[in-house]
C-alpha cells in the first residue's frame, strides 16, 4: 500500500508555515465538549487533522465557564485540551445550522462526539443517518458506560466512572479509604483509546475504502486499564487490595521515607535487588533467605521496608537517588508539577510549550508524548477563541458573507 502525505499550511505568529504530519489532509467535524471527547479531538490535531470544533452560539463547550483558574477570563481548563482546533459556533436544532453541519460531513472524513447515548440520533445527525449521506465516514461516539446495554443512560463523570472500574479500589493505602486518581484518568483514557480507534480505523479505510462506527466508553477504558489488577481477579478469585504505593506482585517497588521527603525506588527483578543492597549498604539482606526472592520479599514486605527506611530515612532524597543512578537502579524523587517542569529532561523532550494568543499573549501548554523523525509534531493552532472561524469556515463551505450574515441574525450561527 502506498502513503501520500497531504501538505498542508499553518499561521504561528503571522508566518504561513508548510508542513506535513501524520494526519495532514484528514477532516474531523468535533461535536464533543469537556474532557474525553475534546482530548482525543486534540490528539487527532496534534497529528495534523483539520479539526473543526462545533460550540453553541453564545455560551460554547462547558469548560469556557468552568474555574477558577482563569487567565484574563479565559478557562485554564478549557485551554489544556483544546488547541489545533477551529472553532465555529452552530445551533444544531436549527434548519440552517444543520444544513451547515451537513456540508461539513460532506467534506468530512470523521465524525466524533460525546453526548448522551440517543441523543444525536433525535438531533437527525446520528450515524446511520451521516452514513447514508457519506458511506465512507468514521463515526466515534465516546461516552460514560457504552452506547447499549442496561447502563448506557447513567449520567457519568469521571469520578463516577472511576469508582464503577474498580480503579478506586485498588488505589489508596490498605487502611485508608478508596482514591481518586489524580487526573481525570477515566476522560483521558477514553479519549485517548477513541484516538486509537479513529487512526485505526482510518488505515481500514485506506485498505479497503469502507467506514465504519467506533463506539468507545470511559467504563471500557478503564477497565482496559485494570491489566494485571484484572489478571490478579482471574487467577485467584480474589478481588486486589489496595496496596499504597507498594506494587502488589514486586518488591521493593514503592514509595521511602527520606531524610527530606520520599523516593520512590523500584527494584524490578533480584539483580536490581542486589545492586540496591549494595548500595545502601545492605549486604546484610542478601544473606537473608526471606529476601532472596521476589515472593519472600512480597511475605515479608513489613520487615524489609523497615530495613530500607533505616538507611534512606538517613539521606536526602538527592543522596539517595545519586547513590542508586550510579548502581543502575531505578529510583526517582516525587516531583511537584512546578519542580516536573523545572526538570532538564522534560525540558529537552520539549514537554512545556509557549504559544502566542491573540488575547493572552503566551500561553503555556504540555508538549507532546511522542516525537516522529519525518512528520514532527507542532502546535499550528491556539485553542481558539469562541467561534472565532465560523466565517472562515463557512467560507470554505460556499457560505456568502450575505448568507452568514443572514444565520446569525436568525441563531443559526
């Protein structure tokens, strides 16, 4: 099979640059709002699709109100997950407006959007009915707990979701109460699985020129997440103990006491066991038969954890990670958000960006978690300004200035 890229042009500071990414060429008309849907509709972004971000006129997705923080008024929240975006404001109960939505699909080759399950479907804009008018789309529907089955119209949040996996109880210390992760990792997780799906699906389409519908739920992403807490259930009937910052199956791998705080030290197999012992000046443990395993480690967990805390709770967090860097043994401080950006390594791997906006001056953003030696990743857009291109847009639809005009005054637009 052969790949075309499509080149295609962006604006950084008034500069019209030419490029090409992995999804240059791709259209996605974007009807999700919050967390889950407008994640995976950046990813898509971050990768070079023309994504156009559908808002209500006037009030636009939820998380432009939602604070504080707010950056001269403007959600700090509505700005991490919405940049590489277009935005155009449409009333889709609107005859005018749907009939500019079905201009979009008619040039679209994805279609993504995150309300309750039933919902597009009475708004006439659903898949079956997008697919009779462009055979070849991909239509992803991301919600809390699936598009059928008993519990598709509970209303789901991510705290709601995370709790229902099962990640809740297997997060947290054993005499303490059930944990909320501490990003919305049910949003996350599903909008980056739904990102899978669509790029997934769109390589089926290249093979074989079919669409299809992808329907992925916060519920199915965690789960997929539970792995081996899931593999634990099926080996042993047991449901898994929440274990701090202990791992359950591999000792020592958690969180210690330093002098100044804590390091987290992760000794993943008995020659790493062996290097630390060293290191730490705990010859002593290698001749101890209960930790000449990893499961006599595991059974005796208390014990060997006292041991280690009477050294690392002697030295800083610095000292110790130096003494184990230097004997090959994963460790690592507990940074701060401030102290993760501050770090040399996440600033090499470009993982803090700066973008001008037309509003904001410059606005900070998270890089991206993946670097492509010929279609390197930039951020072209800043997530853009309430309906900011709904004339560019319409513009390119075939839409007059008079016709626009005309929405508007009726609130279609």
């Amino acid at each position: 099979m052969s790949v075309a890229f499509v080149v295609v042009f962006g604006w950084v500071g008034g500069e019209r640059i030419m490029e090409r990414l992995p999804l240059s060429g791709v259209r996605v008309v974007d009807l999700t709002r919050v967390m889950a849907g407008p994640y995976c509709t950046m990813l898509l972004g971050d990768l070079g699709a023309d994504v156009i971000k559908i808002e209500r006129p006037g009030t636009g997705d939820d998380t432009r109100a939602w604070g504080p923080p707010f950056i001269d008024g403007v959600s700090a929240y509505y700005l991490s997950v919405n940049r590489n975006k277009r935005s155009i404001t449409l009333d889709l109960k609107h005859p005018a407006g749907q009939e500019v939505f079905w201009r979009l699909v008619d040039r679209a080759d994805v279609v993504v959007e995150n309300f309750s399950p039933g919902t597009v479907d009475r708004l006439g804009i659903g898949y079956q009915a997008v697919r009779g008018r462009r055979p070849q789309i991909i239509y992803c529907s991301i919600s809390g707990f699936g598009q059928t089955g008993p519990g598709k119209d509970r209303t789901a949040y991510d705290l709601i979701v995370q709790g229902m996996s099962g990640l809740m109880s297997v997060t947290g210390f054993p005499e303490g109460e059930p944990v909320r992760f501490g990003v919305p990792i049910a949003d996350i997780g599903a909008g980056m699985f739904a990102a899978l799906a669509i790029v997934a699906a769109l390589y089926h389409r290249a093979q074989t020129g079919e669409g299809q519908y992808i329907d992925t739920s916060m519920l199915g992403g965690q789960v997929a997440l539970l792995t081996y807490q899931a593999g634990i259930y099926f080996a042993t009937g047991e449901a898994p103990k929440r274990t701090g910052n202990a791992h359950p199956i591999v000792a020592p791998y958690q969180t210690f006491r330093s002098a100044d705080g804590h390091v987290n030290i992760a000794a993943g197999n008995d020659a790493i066991f062996t290097r630390m012992c060293r290191a730490l000046g705990l010859d002593d443990l290698l001749e101890d038969e209960r930790f000449a395993t990893n499961a006599g480690r595991i059974t005796n967990l208390p014990e060997l954890v006292e041991r280690i805390e009477s050294v690392t709770s002697t030295l800083t967090t610095a000292e110790i990670v130096h003494r184990l860097d230097a004997a090959q043994v994963p460790c690592g401080p507990i940074y701060t958000v401030p102290e993760v950006f501050a770090d040399p390594q996440v600033q090499h791997l470009e993982l803090h960006q700066r973008i001008p906006h037309p509003t904001l001056g410059m606005v900070d953003q998270t890089g991206f978690p993946w670097r492509f030696s010929q279609t390197p990743a930039r951020i072209r857009r800043y997530p853009p300004l309430l309906g900011e291109h709904t004339e560019e847009v319409l513009g390119e639809l075939g839409y007059t200035s008079d016709e626009i005009t005309a929405m508007r005054q009726q609130g279609a637009v």
